[in-house]
C-alpha cells in the first residue's frame, strides 16, 4: 500500500527581549537556577502581569515578514495543566484571537523547485521553567529562570509532506527570526525549538490520519531522524492491521527511536478562559505602520538582488543570504575589496572561508578572518599580486594569527606572484629542455598534457609565476 505523510510545525522562538513577558525579570541566559524568577512570574498572591511591549513589536514584526493577518486586537487567554515548572498552575498565552493570522512561507527544495507553506497563526505566549532530570539523587530539581520568559508560537498548516520539507521550512523560518532580529535562534540553549505534528493517510484519501505530536525536539537533524522514525513506526502499524493513537511522543536521538509520553490532549482539555488580569491587546494602525517601515531587506529580497545586482547564480545568491551575518560579511568584503569581483567573493566566501569554518564548527560571526581581512586578500588574487594557490597559503596564515593583512603575509613570506615576463620565459625554457617527450606529445595533438607542462612550471617557480601568463607563453612556444 502507499502511504502519503502529513506534517505541520510548531515552532517555538524565543523573543530576543530583555525582560520577561508580564514581569521586569531579567531573560538573560545562563544565570544561577532560580535566581531570575521574580513574585510575578511564579504567581505569588497580589501580583498583576503587566505586558511587555518589545514583545508585542517582536510579533508584528514576525507577522509582516510573512504577509500574514495581523489581529487588531487579540486576546490573552489562561492555558490550565499542572506541571511542576509551570508554578501558576496555568500559562498564559492566546487561543481563540491570536495575534498574527494567516500568512505563508516560500521554501526551496533539494531539487531546485519551490513549495508555499501556509501559516496558520503565531501567538504570543510565556514560556514555563524547566525540569532538571539527573544529579539529585533520585529526585527532578527544577529551575524557574525561564517561566515567563516571551515566545513566539508559530503554527504551520500541514503543507509538509516529508522530513526534508519540514526541515527545509523550519530552517527558513530559523532564519527570518534571525534576519529581522526578533530571537538569536540559539537552537542548543532553547530559544529555537519545534514540535511535529505526524501523521500518514493511503494515497488519494482525503481525511487526514490520526496525528502524533514529536515535542521539543531542537535542531534540524533531530528533525528529520525523528519525524522519519515516526513515519516509519505509523506505516508498521497500520499495515499489521493497528491503529495510531493520538499522543504526544517523545524522540529519544540516541536510540532514534519515539517513545509516548501522554495522550494528546484537547483544547477543552485546557479549559481555556480570557485572562481577567490582562486587557485586550489593541493593534494601533501607526505602530504597525512604524514597524513596517523599520524592517530590514528580507532572505528573498536579498537573495534576488543579489542576483541581479551582483549577476550571481541562483545557488550562490541563495547560500551567501541563508543568514543576515553572512549576507552582511559577503557584502562588507565585496565592498572593500578593490578590485571588486563579486563571482570572485562568492566563490571564496561559499568555498574556502566556509570550508574553514565548519571544520572549526564557528559561525561567521566567529571568524578569525573578519571582512576587512578578507577585503585584503581578495584585492590582492584580484591585482594579480599571488595566485589562487598561493591565496590559500595566505588565507591560512591570516586563520593562524601569523600576520594583521594579506599584505604583510605576502611581504614577510615573498609571496608575491612573478608577472615578469621574462622571468616566466626563462622557467617555460626549461620545463620544455626538461620535459621533451610531453612535449613531443603535445605537438602531436594531445592538448590535455599542457596542462602537466603548466604543473611543471608552477612547481619551479614555487607557485608564484602567473598561471595565466604561463599558459600564454607555454602556448606560444609549443606551436612556434
């Protein structure tokens, strides 16, 4: 039987705001457990939620990216459960009259085509503290540092067919959150996670399957292994004649597997009621306005200028604005560099630089090699002062530390590539008395061995003769 697979996302970021959702206290990460939980955020008698208004911004922000349905006034409703970190019982968040409606995100996929996802809502929302599991003798600690601490909720339709697609999606989204600077993204500290909701149907059926729910589970890899396993475990049970159940699961990575945690549970299961602490949130036409005029150039924009203005290709266009940062960096460098070569910059920036930097797992923003750096050594392969080859003896030495510009590397190594022509001549003359049978070869029309000979002479000169004009020359004296 073929089975076609059903996916939607929930993705959670976490608002780069300063301070908590309803309270003054502070979001910032890493501090002592429970030493950033104030009165308001564990919902001690007496005290008011107040809304925090860069949050609110954050959101609209969010809503415009995508072209959704922005809510002029929405509502904050009281989500009730009891979990140890979620000290008040409830957590407030919205339900019925979100804040952001409809909207949709373009992805590209593997093979070059493009899909629409449709965004059902993103709502406004406190996050709760976390369970602390291990080093307690048997027992959970929890830490309350992050219960009130604002996100964003942002909720696919369930356009996703495979893991691929759904990574695709949420990488996209991971970095638009980053683009217009509303959460850092930083996946292994939890202010970019996901749940998956899962589900599988008999090609051509309508109705979609009963759907598993995959919480919190935190980076694109984990993803796609973990929505693949569920897929796999839900087409294993129907065709042995079994039915899904409708849960939440959780994707264990180490024995990449999913185990159920709970039954799923329902809006009523919540008893979702409007906040009486907190008043309507009221959308005015101007701040809405304001906030639209003070968004940056957004992924596609940027990647389709790119294109035009720098005549890149698609796939460069589009690896060079996966993030702001490296966008930015691409640009700073190009923009430097004189000459300016923006293929050149591309083809460095996507290849050697980036090379680099994964071997080292650092983000861009983590570079040895800053943009001004960077500027340098593309000016000097750009004036034909070194090579290509000898460009990436430089770009080492700038990585190590060993010199403050491409220049002072090229001065204090001699580095700089010969153009003098005679000097090449001299060189060609030899490799040519050297080599007599490739020659030989060549000028009985196997071309291919000009290539060997042009090796030859780039060796002699230690790689700093000009492979352009030693190929000019070695041409001219074969065929004389």
């Amino acid at each position: 039987m073929e089975w076609e697979v059903v996916i939607g996302l929930e993705i959670h970021a976490q608002l780069a705001t300063k301070s908590k959702i309803f309270s003054g206290a502070s979001t910032q990460y890493g501090a002592q457990p429970n030493t950033q939980a104030c009165a308001v955020d564990l919902g001690f008698p007496g005290v008011l939620p107040v809304l925090n208004q860069e949050a609110v911004k954050m959101a609209i922000k969010f809503g415009l990216a995508v072209g959704a349905e922005l809510t002029p006034r929405s509502v904050f409703e009281r989500k009730n459960y009891f979990y140890p970190d979620l000290p008040k019982g409830y957590q407030i968040s919205q339900f019925e009259l979100p804040v952001v409606g409809k909207g949709e995100l373009t992805i590209e996929l593997e093979d070059g085509t493009e899909k629409v996802i449709g965004i059902t809502r993103a709502h406004l929302e406190e996050d709760a503290g976390k369970s602390m599991h291990g080093n307690f003798g048997g027992h959970t600690g929890v830490d309350l540092n992050r219960a009130g601490t604002p996100l964003l909720e942002i909720v696919s339709e369930p356009d996703m067919s495979s893991a691929k697609e759904a990574v695709a999606y949420m990488k996209k989204i991971h970095a638009l959150v980053r683009y217009i600077d509303i959460c850092d993204g930083n996946m292994q500290e939890g202010s970019f996670r996901c749940d998956a909701n899962v589900s599988v149907r008999s090609m051509g059926q309508k109705e979609l399957g009963t759907r598993a729910e995959l919480k919190n589970i935190n980076s694109f890899r984990n993803v796609e292994r973990g929505i693949n396993v569920e897929v796999e475990r839900q087409i294993e049970l129907l065709e042995e004649g079994g039915t899904v159940v409708q849960e939440t699961r959780l994707y264990d990575a180490d024995k990449n597997e999913t185990r159920s945690m709970r039954s799923k549970e329902e809006a009523n299961d919540y008893r979702y009621f409007p906040d009486p602490d907190l008043l309507p949130l009221v959308l005015e036409e101007s701040m809405i306005e304001s906030i639209r005029r003070s968004l940056p150039e957004l992924p596609n924009a940027k990647r389709d200028r790119f294109v035009q203005e720098f005549k890149l290709s698609d796939y460069d266009a589009t690896v060079l604005t996966s993030t702001r940062e490296l966008a930015d960096y691409y640009e700073s460098a190009l923009k430097q560099a004189k000459p300016s070569d923006p293929k050149l910059c591309a083809n460095w920036v996507t290849g050697t630089l980036s090379a680099a930097l994964n071997k080292a797992d650092l983000d861009i923003t983590e570079s040895p090699v800053d943009a001004a750096k960077f500027a340098g050594l593309l000016s000097r392969i750009g004036d034909n002062t070194i090579s290509g080859n000898i460009a990436k003896k430089v770009f080492e030495a700038l990585w190590h530390g060993e010199g403050d510009s491409a220049d002072t590397i090229i001065e204090a190594q001699g580095l700089k590539q010969v153009t003098d022509a005679g000097a090449i001549e001299a060189i060609v003359d030899e490799v040519i008395a050297k080599c007599p049978d490739q020659v030989a070869d060549y000028r009985g029309g196997k071309e291919q061995i000009i290539g060997f000979l042009v090796g030859q002479v780039m060796q002699a000169s230690k790689g700093k003769a000009n492979p352009a004009q030693v190929n000019e020359v070695l041409r001219k004296k074969l065929t004389s």
